[in-house]
C-alpha cells in the first residue's frame, strides 16, 4: 500500500481517497450544532468537490456532519461511491445525550 500527500487534482488515479478537511470556527451554537460544521466545512468540501469532478474512485467522508457533507461531496464531483464515517460517533453521543436526560446508565440506552 502507497499512501501520499498530494493535490487533488492528482488524486484522482487513486483508488480511495479520505476526506477529512475542518475549517478554522469555533461551535457556539446552542441549538442546532450541526449547522455551524456544514456552514463552515461545507464550503471546503464544495471546493474539494470541485477540483475532484469525475473521480471514480471511493470516497471516504469523515468530516462533520459526514451526512450531508457526503451528499454535497457526490453530487458536487459526480463521484458515484461516497461514504460515510461516524455513525459510531453519533450513536455513543445520543446514547449519551438520552441516558442523561432520562437519568439512566448508558448501558441502559439501545439505538443508533
């Protein structure tokens, strides 16, 4: 296995690719966190986006929120094969989240 720090442009005779870009912000929302993270990471994966239009590789999203930003990221390039990365993530933070709110052990709490 090869791995490589290099431009986008080049990357695109790779195989798979992990996209983990953040931008430089700091979450003070209260409400709604996801938003600040699409708003302020969701312009550099338009621009990654951009400079990847038509890679046929797989591509890894790991930046948050990984959902939409996946989406954004597929639709933007046209690559076919995007996933991604932290549904693990999310499921211990509403695990976590519940079980305090209902005042039970984390153990007690099953969902994803």
């Amino acid at each position: 296995m090869r791995v490589a720090v290099t431009t986008p442009e080049a990357m695109g005779s790779c195989d798979a690719i992990v996209l983990s870009p953040r931008a430089s912000f700091t979450n003070r929302a209260r409400t709604n966190v996801r938003m600040a993270g699409l708003i302020a990471n969701g312009a550099l994966i338009v621009h990654l986006a951009r400079r990847l239009t038509g890679y046929t590789g797989v591509a890894v999203m790991v930046t948050n929120p990984v959902d939409v930003l996946a989406r954004v990221f597929s639709e933007r390039s046209g690559c076919e094969r995007v996933v991604g990365i932290g549904a693990a993530t999310d499921t211990a933070r509403y695990r976590l989240t519940l079980a305090r709110h209902l005042r039970v052990p984390v153990g007690a709490v099953e969902g994803t």
